[in-house]
C-alpha cells in the first residue's frame, strides 16, 4: 500500500522507529538515533522561538537544514542505557544527584520540550525511567543553549557530544563554549577536579595555551589537573614549577598554595628565596604568636623588656659555655 500524500514524514519516521525498535539487535542504536532527533527538534523550535536570530541563522532554520547527526562521535551499537549511566556517573562526580523526578513529573517536562505527536510520545513512555530522565534532561540543556547561541547551538552540541552535554547540564551553561573549542580532552578536567580546576583552566591554562603546548605543559595537565590545582582552586608548587619551564609566571601563587593569612606575604618572599613551604608556615606562625603576645603584654602593662630575658639567658648561657671552653 502507499502511503497517503497527506502523511507528515514525521509520522512516516516514528513509525519505522516504533518497527526498528521492535527489532532487538537495532533497539540500542535505534534509541539513541531517536534522542538524535529529539535534540535537533527541540534546538530548532528553541532557534525558531528566539528573538535574538543570528544574521542569516533564521532563514536555515526556517528551511530545515541541519549538518546531520548530532551525536556523531558516539559508536554505533551504544544505546540510551550506556548514555545515561554515563550522565549519572558525570551527575556524581559533580555532586549533582538529586531525587529522581516521578514518571508523571517527567513526562509533564517532555511533553513541555516538544509538541510530541502520538508515536513520539508512545516511543518516550516505553523507555526505561533513566532514560527518560536523559532524554528530558538533554533536551532542555540543549534549548538553553539554542536561547542562548542562538544559530550556533547544533554545531556546538555537535562538538560537545552527549557527555559533553552532561558536563553542561550539571556545571552550567557557561562551560559549553570552552568545552566545545577545546574538545573531549577539556572534559577531563572537569571529571577529575570539577569547577575549581576549571576555572584555573579557562583563567590561567587557555591565554597561556600558545606557551604550554610549546613546552608540554599542556599536556601535562590535562593528563592529571590534581597535580596542578588544589581543592580551593589554588596553584600548587608544581604548577608554578612547570608554568615557569614554559616562561609563564604564576603571579598569585603563592609556594605550594597553602601559605595564607599572617604569613602569606613574608611566606611568598621566603618560597621566592627557595625556602620550603612548611618553613615559611612555621615563621608565619611564630610571628603571628609573636604579635598577640605583644598585644597581650600592652593590654596588661607588662613591661616589654620581658621579651628580651629568655633571649638574655641563652645569650649567658652561651658565653659562659664559651668562656669556659678558653679556660
């Protein structure tokens, strides 16, 4: 039988999604290929609704073209299963887990992304409750960036990928454009250290990328950021060390990056000297007790000569020893 002219072809490819699904060696791919158009059709209605249009952006998407699949890089037997586990375990790491939103709640937030004809939202209630939490959450990170860039969102969630998208949803929309130039690479360092090594990524790595790539800095990072950054966001010693090889100074360090408070000025003159980190603690401290304790003596009327007897004892102590070694 043909099929009759007045048949939308979106209703002609949900219903060979509903047959190839049916099919078990095609379900894995085939979800995913679905959450493929799903994306692209909500960034299109996103591009369509927005009031700030790209110079030329808003007659292609009026026209319908788009470059293709988005989620190129992802192999071709990886289904929705694999996606989310990996969203979630991105969603840990970033200590993004919350309550699981209900079947209701979730299809309440599709149904809000798209105006999903009967064979769309027949194909979102058979997925499994995680992937439906993925495919929802995909599509409304993938509308604020189409409000956002408006005309440069498909290439950009080209770029990102679907883990690339995750890394968006749970550290913000900001770190798209970034993660999207830098590649898969960049995605490290938000695995491993989250926010705080990104930002010493985008502020310090980036405008000296040029410099670090020259001198295998670069690579060194992305490779273990830990060793660069601490858990404030603070340069460590061997960032300042390898930063230097490269002919980039790292001002702000200070030592090891724990030197602060009373101490962090004189401690930064020491490491400037070579002197270790924990010497340049211990003389911060001992002049911070050194200073309470005058303020101590001042408060009470204390003579300051005080100070001066422990030191006047040794000073005897010593040239008695010495005289007596003459003798």
């Amino acid at each position: 039988m043909r099929p009759s002219r007045n048949v939308g072809p979106r209703w002609i490819a949900s219903t060979a999604l509903v047959v190839l699904l049916a099919l078990p060696g095609a379900a894995r791919a085939g979800k995913l290929s679905w959450l493929d158009d799903v994306v692209k059709e909500v960034v299109r209605e996103a591009e369509v609704g927005s009031k700030v249009v790209v110079k030329g952006a808003d007659e292609a998407i009026q026209a319908g073209k788009t470059g293709g699949r988005l989620f190129v890089r992802e192999a071709a037997e990886e289904g929705l299963d694999v996606v989310a586990r990996r969203a979630e375990n991105f969603a840990k790491a970033g200590r993004s887990v919350g309550v699981a939103p209900s079947e209701a709640l979730l299809q309440s937030r599709f149904a809000k992304l798209m105006k999903a004809e009967p064979e769309v939202a027949r194909t979102f209630a058979a997925l499994a409750p995680a992937e439906k939490r993925l495919v929802v959450e995909m599509g409304e990170t993938a509308q604020r960036l189409a409000r956002r860039y408006p005309g440069q969102a498909e290439p950009m969630i080209r770029s990102l990928g679907t883990e690339g998208l995750s890394a968006v949803r749970v550290y913000g929309d900001d770190v798209a454009e970034a993660l999207a130039r830098e590649g898969t690479s960049s995605l490290g360092v938000l695995r491993k250290t989250g926010r705080t090594g990104w930002d010493f990524f985008t502020t310090k790595v980036l405008p000296n990328k040029g410099k670090l790539v020259a001198g295998g800095v670069l690579t060194l990072f992305l490779a273990d950021p830990d060793k660069f950054v601490d858990t404030a966001g603070r340069a460590t010693q061997y960032a300042v060390e390898q930063f230097a090889k490269a002919g980039v100074s790292l001002a702000s360090s200070m030592g090891n990056g724990v030197v602060r408070g009373l101490g962090g000025t004189f401690g930064t003159m020491l490491a400037d000297w070579g002197i270790s980190a924990g010497v340049a603690r211990a003389i911060g401290v001992g002049l911070a007790v050194l200073v309470v304790l005058i303020s101590v003596m001042v408060l009470v009327g204390a003579p300051i000569r005080w100070l001066y007897r422990p030191f006047g004892l040794v000073f005897r102590l010593f040239r008695g020893k010495k005289a007596g070694a003459r003798a």
